[in-house]
C-alpha cells in the first residue's frame, strides 16, 4: 500500500539539490556512501527533506537514473543525427562520467528489483535508438549486413567503450591506445576523418 504522505514537487530546487547530491556522491564514492544523511550533508540541507521528497532511497535511486538516462537520450539522438553518427555513438559511449554512473547503476541493480527494471527498460530504449540509427548508417555505406550485422557491431562498440572507460578508472591501460587506434582507423575508412 502506497503512503498517503505528501511528496514535494517535482520542480523544486530543493529536489533537484538533492538529486545533484545524490549523483555526485555515486560519482565519487559509489551507491553504497548514498545515505540520506550523506545526500542531504552534501545538499546542505535537513535529513527530513530528503524522506520529504522521496519516500524511500531506491525511490531517489531512480530519480536520479531518470534524469540522468533522459538526458542521455536526448544527447545520443543528437548524436546520432549527426553526419558522421558511427563516430558519434563511439564518442558518446566513451564519456566517463556516464559510464562511471552507468556502472554504479549496474551494481545497485544487482540487489534491488525495482532498480533493475528500470535500468534494464532504459537499456532496451537506448539500443533499439542505437540500432536504427547504425542499420541505415551501415547500409549508406554499403556495409552488408550479413557480413557485418549492425546489432553485433553496436553491441560490440558500447560494450568495448565501457571497459576501456571501467579500466582506465582502474588505472589500467595496456592495449588502450592500440584499440583506440584500431577504431578510428575503420571509422576514418567508413565515415572518412572526423570533422
């Protein structure tokens, strides 16, 4: 049964502090510093507001996820509608504070169903975008799609950039730079230099 207590807006600058809080503590210290005493510290703001304007922490949880995927939604559909839209999904996949979020999403998903769902439905979202924009991108520069299946090669890019992305937030970067290296050469060959 749902609460019947009041929620603050959703316009608030008060909400939208702590929702800043909440992400730049998941930033730097990971999901697990995110307490509502730590969000509202960080927020200088009273512990009650935070309970005030989200019933419960996975609650501030996904707040924080839908601001950050609508955002991303937005920017990857620019992305792709750019000229070059193959170099522009490598780029927006390589962004290090997405993914660093993305990851911390990843793990807080594994303990709470609630959060899972909602990072898997934006997941989906994300990759069917994706693989329209790359089936036409693939087929305009008469890519076969046997040879090379555009699901396969979008699958391939986003997982790719979030490891190099994951590994060099580990300090780890062997075989980076030779990867990287790798990728701009057949983007250059199928898109031509970025512009």
């Amino acid at each position: 049964m749902a609460s019947s207590r009041r929620i603050g807006a959703e316009s608030s600058l008060t909400r939208a502090a702590l929702l800043d809080a909440a992400e730049q503590l998941m930033l730097e210290e990971g999901y697990a510093a995110v307490t509502s005493r730590r969000v509202a510290s960080r927020a200088e703001l009273k512990p009650q507001l935070v309970h005030y304007y989200f019933r419960t922490m996975d609650d501030l949880y996904l707040e924080v996820f839908r601001r950050r995927a609508e955002q991303g939604l937005e920017r990857q559909a620019d992305a792709l509608a750019s000229p070059q839209p193959l170099r522009a999904l490598w780029a927006f996949s390589n962004e290090g504070g997405g993914t660093a979020l993305t990851m911390e999403f990843a793990a807080l998903a594994r303990h709470r169903p609630a959060i899972r769902a909602e990072v898997g439905g934006y997941a989906e979202q994300f990759r069917i975008r994706q693989l329209a924009s790359l089936s036409d991108a693939l087929a305009g520069h008469g890519i076969d799609p046997d040879e090379l299946p555009p699901v396969v090669l979008l699958v391939f890019m986003t997982s790719l950039s979030r490891m190099l992305v994951m590994e060099e937030g580990l300090d780890m970067s062997i075989g980076h730079a030779e990867t990287r290296s790798l990728i701009e050469r057949w983007l250059t060959e199928v898109e031509g230099p970025a512009r």
